[in-house]
C-alpha cells in the first residue's frame, strides 16, 4: 500500500521562496515573549520600511553580526564610526537612518530596562497579554498597531508607524493571522 503526501496549506505569501516557507513554518506568528527577541524583529521590521520581507530575511544573519547579535547594550554603545563602518556594509541594508533608528532604538530598550521597565511586558500588556486570532481579512493596520506605534513613537522609537507594527505584531504572534486553511493556524 502506498501513502500519498498529504498537501501542505500555507499562507499564500509562503509557498514561493524557501527561506519564506522556513520562516514561516517556523517563526511567522509564533507569540515571542522573549524582550531582546521582541526588539531585534521589531528593528528588522523598521529595516523593511519601503522593502519586501525576503530582502531583509536573506539579510537577516548579515544584519545580526553588523549589529552585534541585536544586543541592546552592544548597540546602544555604538557611535558614529559605527555607523559609518555600517554604511559601507554591503551585506546589510545600508541607511543612515534606519542604521540610527536602530542605534537609538537600543538606547531606548535600555533606559526601559533601567527604570525596571520590560519590553516584552510593555508591549503584550497592550495586547491583552494574549495572542489576538484574526477572524477576517488581513488589514494593513489596527486600532491596536496604532496604539502600540503611538507609544513607540512616543519613547523616542523610529520606522514604527503603524503599518509596520502590525507586521512586527503578525511576525512575532501577537496576532494571527495565518491564514483560515494554513497548518500554522492553529498550532500557533
């Protein structure tokens, strides 16, 4: 007797890349509760500004040894030769200002951190300490991204408006929005 392979549904944006799919199936949507991990994903989402996804995936390694493994105290040291050596990386994306937005961001993390602060509490607390399950169709923004890019903004944070909070809150679970038939949905 033969087994067939029983068909994988993904999200539709998954299925053309191999470096999507993986991430995906293994990390798309998946709740982080993990600060400095919460942070790195949100700086990335910040480095897609005006970009696709797999860009700053296929980059992601580069950007993690540019930027010190995303280690907010490592960043948050860094200074304008930094910058300037970051400017020259081809590996990664190469943007004054997301480059800085980033530096500061780390600056941030750690004056929360300081003041006893934790950024992974901060932001699921606006979420309701739980993952959000998406029932309708996918929107670009939410009156929850809006609150959670305000208070960002509102700390000094860049590249955080609301459209791209609600990409970072997709990609590290707090919603789902894997697709209805999509094998993730209920997993995560």
């Amino acid at each position: 007797m033969t087994k067939t392979k029983k068909a994988v549904h993904r999200c539709a944006w998954a299925d053309n890349d191999p470096l999507m799919r993986a991430y995906h199936d293994e990390e798309w949507g998946v709740p982080e509760r993990d600060s400095r991990v919460l942070w790195e994903a949100l700086m990335l989402d910040g480095f897609q500004a005006g970009l696709s996804w797999i860009t700053v995936l296929r980059k992601r390694e580069a950007f993690r040894k540019a930027f010190r493994n995303f280690d907010p105290e490592k960043v948050a040291r860094m200074g304008e030769a930094n910058v300037e050596r970051l400017l020259q990386n081809a590996d990664i994306i190469r943007s004054r200002a997301k480059i800085e937005a980033t530096i500061n961001g780390a600056r941030i993390y750690m004056g929360m951190a300081d003041a006893g602060e934790d950024f992974s509490t901060f932001v699921w607390k606006m979420a309701g300490n739980k993952p959000i399950k998406n029932t309708g169709a996918v929107p670009a923004k939410t009156p929850l991204s809006e609150e959670i890019s305000a208070a960002l903004k509102k700390r000094g944070f860049k590249f955080v408006g609301p459209v791209i909070v609600y990409a970072w809150m997709q990609a590290v679970g707090i919603v789902n929005d894997h697709s209805p038939d999509c094998f993730r949905r209920k997993v995560v």
